[in-house]
C-alpha cells in the first residue's frame, strides 16, 4: 500500500487595491478635510474597489472591509486577531485616552470579565422591567413641549436617555448634563483625531492635555456619584453601581476606582448617547416622509389611544420599530469602528499590513446596492416581514457583531421604540429651518449643530 500524504495548500494571497492618492500623502486630503470620519470618501472608495479597500495615510495604513464576510471573519471567526487598541501603545490613545480598559475599549484578556459582570444587569429578563422608567421619561419631555415650541431635538434626545441611563443604570438623578455632553463631544474629536491623523507620541501634547482637562471633568463627575453612594449605602439596590462597587478580584480585594469609573463612564457614553443620535436621525427622516408618518401615527393611536405605551405593547407596534430599524440603516450612529492590526496578517484572501487599521463600516455596508434596493432612500419597508429575513448576515450591524456586538441592543431598541411611540403619538415635528442637515461622524453620528424643529401637540 502506498503511503498518501496529504498536502494543505496555503491559501494565495493577494493584495488589496490602493484607493488612489497624492504621491507620499496618499489619501490624507480627504482623511483630513472630512470634519469626522471620512464616510463619504469610504463610501466611495466601497463603491469603486469592493471588498476591501486599502488607504495609505503618509505611511499609515488603513483599511475598510465592505464585504459582509469578511466582517464575519474579523468580529466572529478571528476575534482574537485584530485589536480593540493599538498594539504596543506606549500611551492611551482614542477612546481608551478617556475610558481607560474599561468595557468598550479593553482587549481580549482584559475585557472578558468585564463582559461577565455587566451582561446580567443587561439581559432581557432585567430590562424589561425599565420599559415604564422609558415611558415616563418620555413624557416628562413632551412635557416640557407644552402646546407649540421650538426645540433642539438632539439636545432634547441627549436629555431624555440621559435621564433614562442614570436611574436606570445608577439609579440616580443627573444634574450636570450639560456639562458632560460638551466632554463626551470634545472625547470624541479627540478620539477621531487619534484614530484618523495618527502622530508620534512626542507630537501629541495638544490633544494630551485637551484629555486630561476633559478627564478630570468626567473623574469628578463619577467621584461625586460614588461618594453620594458611600454615603448612603446601595440600600439593597442591584444597579451597575452597587455592582461595581461591589465587585472583588480573584483575590477578593476590591477592585479600583479606576475600574469603576470606566465602566460607569462608558456605559454613559455608550448607553445614551448612541439611542439619542438614533431617534435625532428618526425625527430628522420623518420630516422628509409624511407618509411614514401617517403610517406611525395610525399604528401607535390603535395600539395606544393615547394612553403610554407599556412593554406589552411594543409586539403591537411592529412599524415602529421598522422605522427605527429603517434609521439606523441609513445613517448609522456607529458610522465606522475600528480593529488594529498588530502582526502582519491576512483576512478572507487578502493580505494586510501590520500596524494598521481596519474599518468596519456599518454606514458602508447599509448603502450597497447589492443587499438594499434604493440604499439612500428611506424606506422602513427594507425591514417588513417579507424582507428582513433577505438581508444577509453582516450586511446589517448597527451593533457590531461577534462576542464585542453591542451590549445594550435590546435595551436601546426597546428605549427608543417606546420614546418614539410617546413622542409620535402626542406631537407633529418639523425642521424648523431650511438649512440642510449635515451628519457630523465622529464616534457616534449627529446633526452637526443639532437638530432645529417645531414640535406641536396634535390636538392643537
Ligand atoms: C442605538 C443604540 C446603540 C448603537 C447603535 C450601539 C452601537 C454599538 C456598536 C457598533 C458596538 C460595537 C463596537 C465595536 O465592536 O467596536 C457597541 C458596543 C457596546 N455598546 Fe452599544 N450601541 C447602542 C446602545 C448601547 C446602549 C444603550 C448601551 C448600554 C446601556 C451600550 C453599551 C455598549 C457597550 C458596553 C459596548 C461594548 C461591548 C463589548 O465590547 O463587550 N450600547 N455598541
């Protein structure tokens, strides 16, 4: 008998194509000029090249995967292989400049126990029981509106899940919420600066001291939260604060406020500020659709009949949630994220460069032609019985995906179902100006300027 030897083969790799730039600056213009993320540049650049598309920013390198498999491959498959930070960082940079190694922003080792200890306080059987909290919260907003009145709807968005994180998560009031949204703003550009125009560590000093003055807002900020709590006492309370005060390591010893104020930090940043964005853009594609209006309105008065909507009814409201689902394909609030590439390595037949970055790009994928029919117009119809289950795996990621897919999803989907069923079911909204609505992409996407509109009661 003749011994056989199995050969694997390695698989050929090729590189993928360069969008095509100045000599040396390669794309930097567009990176540069773009006032955030440069979406529209990725979006094109998809367009152009498919698949996975390679920039050269100087001698940076970057990447953006359009391709729902290989975003499968990098957030589910190989997880392990590309980064939530840069490798070797010999300082913060990003999010993490502000968030630490909290949840959102640590790596592999670091971020599976944090992951353990905050999935609980997020699985359905919890939440649900804030679906009246929402509910409530919406309508001390409209409340607010009274018969007629402009408002910013962004501001008003900011405030309302603001209202709704804290009593919810930390069950307490917050009171400085001005002050935080201007911080969680100016973290951001921080982070997209990092991210987009990398520099030596030596040529940072400007955007290092920005952090640590931004830092020590958010550090007190959380220090008189913890403090108040000190104080008190959790009084039997099993919120994400008495959670992670409570928490010990594997030696039994508390852990760090540090641990403490990056997580409370991030789910702040991350639980609130995302589902505003989200219903912003709502009220901002409503006004261009007075039939999807109609449609919202009819379906909320049967289900409703003015009363607040509970959490038995949002099987009832099935349009709703198309709606919102329909936003968050078309202007998704996580435009863009980012994995960092150590090694040199390779995804689906691609080679890549160590040292770089990849984008995943949820803005990009929601706009390809090949998944979507009429990708730029606002048709909540996309997710109708009929058609949501035609959408390919990876090709709709309003939340990430993989064992990183965003922990809040159920409680920001229900968050904003609910809002958007008060809100709806009580007021006409309008621009209020003729001035077009411009996306500002930072780490999370908004109306730059915020969202001027004439809300007015119904009954009026
Ligand atoms: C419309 C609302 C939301 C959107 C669009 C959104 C989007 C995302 C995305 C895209 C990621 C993955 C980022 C990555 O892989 O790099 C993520 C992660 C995360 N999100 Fe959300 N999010 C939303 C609401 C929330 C809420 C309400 C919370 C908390 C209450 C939250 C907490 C988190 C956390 C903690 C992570 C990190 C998870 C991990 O790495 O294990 N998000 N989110």
């Amino acid at each position: 008998m003749t011994a056989e030897i199995a050969t694997v083969s390695e698989p050929i790799l090729r590189q993928p194509p360069v969008m095509p730039g100045l000599p040396l600056l390669g794309s930097a213009i567009p990176f540069m000029t773009a006032s955030g993320l440069p979406i529209d540049f990725m979006n094109e650049a998809a367009a152009r090249y498919g698949g996975l598309v390679h920039f050269k920013v100087g001698k940076q390198s970057f990447y953006l995967v359009s391709e729902p498999d290989l975003a499968q491959e990098i957030l589910v498959k190989r997880v392990n292989d590309f980064h939530k930070n840069q490798v070797d960082a010999a300082k913060p940079k990003l999010l993490g400049r502000f968030l630490g190694k909290g949840i959102l922003t640590a790596d592999h080792e670091e971020w599976r126990p944090q992951r353990k200890l905050i999935q609980p306080l997020m699985h359905t059987k919890h939440i649900t029981g804030y679906a009246d909290t929402m509910a409530n919260f919406g309508l001390k907003l409209v409340d607010l509106w009274g018969e007629s009145a402009e408002r910013d709807i962004h501001a008003d968005m900011m405030q309302v899940t603001m209202w709704i994180i804290a009593e919810t998560m930390f069950g307490m009031d917050v009171t400085q919420t001005p002050t935080l949204a201007a911080a969680a703003h100016d973290a951001q550009t921080i982070a997209v600066a990092d991210l987009k125009s990398p520099l030596p560590d030596f040529l940072t000093h400007g955007r290092d001291r920005q952090a640590v003055e931004i830092n020590k807002v958010l550090t007190d900020l959380v220090h008189h939260f913890m403090e108040e709590r000190r104080t008190h006492g959790n009084e039997g309370r099993s919120d994400l604060l008495s959670l992670l005060m409570e928490t010990r390591d594997e030696d039994g010893n508390p852990v760090s406020d540090d641990y403490v104020r990056n997580n409370i930090l991030t789910l702040f940043f991350a639980g609130h500020e995302t589902t505003a964005n989200t219903l912003t853009w709502t009220f901002r594609y409503l006004d261009q659709n007075p039939d999807v209006v109609a449609k919202l309105q009819h379906e909320v008065d049967s289900v409703l009949g003015g009363r607040l909507p509970t959490l038995d009814d949002l099987p009832n409201l099935p349009y709703t949630l198309m709606v919102i689902k329909e936003t968050m394909r078309i202007e998704p609030t996580v435009a863009a994220f980012p994995r960092f590439i150590g090694e040199d390595t390779s995804v689906g037949d691609y080679q890549l460069e160590g040292n770089s970055v990849i984008f995943i790009s949820p803005y990009v994928l929601h706009h390809d032609p090949r998944w979507w029919s009429d990708p730029n117009v606002f048709d909540p119809e996309h997710f109708s019985a009929e058609n949501e289950p035609n959408i390919p795996k990876y090709a709709y990621l309003p939340f990430g995906g993989g064992p990183r897919v965003c922990i809040g999803n159920h409680f920001s989907m229900m968050e904003a179902q609910i809002l958007l069923a008060v809100i709806i079911s009580r007021y006409n909204l309008r621009l209020a100006s003729d001035k077009p609505v411009v996306p500002l992409r930072l780490i999370t996407s908004s109306p730059k300027g915020g969202l001027p509109m004439r809300v007015t009661h119904r009954s009026a």
